[in-house]
C-alpha cells in the first residue's frame, strides 16, 4: 500500500464548497479557518533574511552557532528554561516538517504507539501513520495509555485546537509517568506566547516541570506565529542531548536542512522581543472583538485561554455551524479537522486583518 493510502483525506479539501459560499458574499469572504500569519513579516526579520542573501554553499543541518545561541537564549530569557544549551539545539524546516517525520526518524514502526490528545492538530497521527506506528489518542495520558507501547507522547499547550493550557503541575505530572516508563516526552509549545487574561503557558523544559535535567524531553518551537513567519519556514527543538544527536545524525544524511539565508532571519527573530509583543497585541484585539461577537451571536466558547483561536459551539453539529457562517461570508474550521470530540465545535482563527476582523463582527451582530 502506498504512504497516502494510509492517510485520510486532506482535511481541508472537505471545506471547499463552503469557502466558495463565503466568497459569494457581496463584501467578499472573511477567512478565519486556517491559521496562517496576515500581518506584514517584522523589518528586523526580513533585513536579517536579505543581509544573508549572498549564500552560496551548503549551510550546516545543524545550524549556524549564532542561531544555536540564538534559540538557548531565548528558551533561558524569555521561558526561564534554565539549563538551555545552545549545544542541544536543532534548527527545523517549520515544525510541520518535525510533526510529519519525528516518528519516522526515530525509527519506530508497527507495534509502537504515539500518543497525542484527542483534540489535536492533525500531523500527529499523520506522522504515526507514516511510521507504520499507532496513533493513540488520550485525555489524561497517565490514567488511559499502555506504558509498554507507547515510545512517543505528543504535548501541546497551548492546545490547537482549543486554547487549554497545561500548568507546570499537571505537565509534571505527566512527565513524571513518562520518564518512569522511558517513554520519550515531545511538547509542541508553538503557541507558548500566546497567553490570553494573565495566562502564562509553560515550557516542559522549565525547572518547574522538569527540575534542571531535559532527558526523555524534546520543546518545539515554531517562529510561525510569533514572527509571521510561516512562510519562511523556521522553527526549532531542544532537549534531551541524546535525542537531538540522533535526530542530527539521521537529518545530515537525508538533507534536512534549513536554508542559510532563514536561518539568519530565525536568529534576527529570536533576538528581538519588540515585534513579538506587537504582533501579539493585534491578536488580542482580534480575539476581543471576535469573542464578543461570537458569544452575541450565540456562541459558546470554551478554554481559548492561549493560542490562536476561538473554540466555538452553538451545541449543534459544527457542519452545520460551517455552513451557516459560510452564508454570512465567514469561513471557519469544523472542530471534527481536530479528533470525534470536536463534533459540536468550530475553531475560528485571528488570523486576519483588522478590516475583516471588523467585516466578521458586523455580520455576526
Ligand atoms: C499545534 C501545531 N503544531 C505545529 C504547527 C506547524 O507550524 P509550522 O510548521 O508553521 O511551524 C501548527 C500550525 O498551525 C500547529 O498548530
């Protein structure tokens, strides 16, 4: 059987008929399905990227040591991760790439199990799947997943896609269990900036979580959203040493390798606070207006404490809700994209400009 028949459909391709519903509308469509960056990529991002235009040779799969250093002091500054070391640091192509393959290059195989949430951003499993590995889904992945099986256990908090934050107890807790079972701990902290209301997401390599050693611990970080730079392509994971020496040594031979001129434009962007702390005050007056919107309109919303989204639902099923908002001309993601919990969910985004930001409010009043 071939890769893609493993796979399921592409989820995106099922929201077509309703995209072009909401582009039906007289004042155009407000797209909040996918999250993906609108605002312009920071000055100091895209100076670093054209400085480091003249690269002509091979940049190194293990990155620059300025963008090593960059990331560490980042994770030790901005994270309080204490013990970052700019040595146990590995630049990625995006951390799609990293969720797609990790499974894959960590050799495992059928019989083995990854674990992720039951709502959960779709590459998990698609990264099992391609492993020939079992994608196991969980709650609380203490209380309901086989220690014996399980060889990688997916974290994500801030949750895609419903905004739940872990706190440093509870991720203890769990990597507590892991560690006792050898079982390998990766935590997708992509949206760890995005803390909403006072809410401060986490890191799983903080001291809290961890005390000062990162075995059988991975953190990914994605400048995507931070640093509008999703279409770059940069990210970054750090932990375990032996994790990440292994993971350099089988990307080496298979060319997985961030292009120089992004990986000066990921160090420029680690750097500096200042367009982070902007870009995300634009999302917390998206998320404000959007928020009140939804809930005049008749909308629950649940968790959303962090991240990106809106976790919507008007108790009915989200297909429904879909079409709906696509005859208002505002697109949204139907919560089933994310796991069988999501049946009665929409995800809507804030990803988009202020002007349709305003566009969505006003149809929704
Ligand atoms: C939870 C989660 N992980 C990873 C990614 C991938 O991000 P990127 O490949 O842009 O780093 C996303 C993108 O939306 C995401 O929501």
């Amino acid at each position: 059987m071939s890769i893609s028949a493993r796979l399921p459909v592409f989820p995106w391709d099922r929201l077509e008929p309703y995209k072009a519903a909401a582009a039906a509308h007289p004042d155009g469509a407000v797209d909040l399905s996918v999250g993906t960056p609108v605002d312009p990529v920071p000055e100091v991002v895209r100076q670093a990227l054209t400085a480091a235009a003249d690269s002509p040779g091979y940049p190194l799969t293990y990155g620059t040591a300025t963008l090593r250093a960059a990331a560490a002091d980042y994770l030790r500054t901005w994270h309080g991760v204490a013990v970052a070391d700019p040595r146990h640091v590995l630049p990625l192509i995006g951390s799609k790439e990293l969720v797609g393959w990790l499974p894959t290059l960590l050799d495992l195989r059928e019989g083995d199990q990854v674990g992720y949430p039951e709502l959960a951003y779709p590459t998990y499993e698609i990264g099992a799947l391609i492993a020939r590995a079992e994608p196991v889904t969980y709650r609380d992945p203490v209380a309901e997943l086989d220690p014996a099986r399980v060889r990688l256990l997916w974290l994500n908090s801030p949750s895609n896609p419903t905004g739940q934050v872990l706190g440093a107890a509870e991720l203890r807790r769990v990597v507590g269990w892991a560690r006792e079972h050898g079982i390998l701990v990766v935590s997708d902290e992509c949206y760890i900036e995005l803390g909403w209301e006072g809410t401060e997401p986490v890191s799983v390599l903080h001291p809290d979580v961890c005390g000062d050693s990162h075995d059988g611990l991975v953190a990914v970080h994605s400048l995507s959203k931070r640093s509008n730079f999703a279409g770059y392509r940069g990210a970054f994971l750090a932990g375990d040493p032996a994790v990440v020496a292994e993971l350099l040594a089988v990307r080496k031979h298979a060319g997985m390798i961030v292009p120089q001129p992004v990986q000066a434009a990921m160090a420029a962007a680690l750097g500096d606070r200042a367009h982070a702390v902007e870009q995300k005050q634009r999302y917390a007056r998206r998320r404000t207006a959007l928020r009140t919107a939804l809930e005049g309109a008749g909308f629950r919303i649940e968790h959303s404490e962090a991240s990106l989204y809106l976790w919507a639902t008007r108790g009915e099923p989200c297909w429904e809700t879909v079409a709906d908002l696509s005859k208002r001309g505002i697109l949204v993601a139907p919560g089933e994209f994310y796991g069988p919990a999501g049946a009665e969910f929409v995800r809507v985004a804030l990803t988009a400009t202020d002007e349709r930001v305003a566009a969505a409010v006003s149809r929704l009043a």
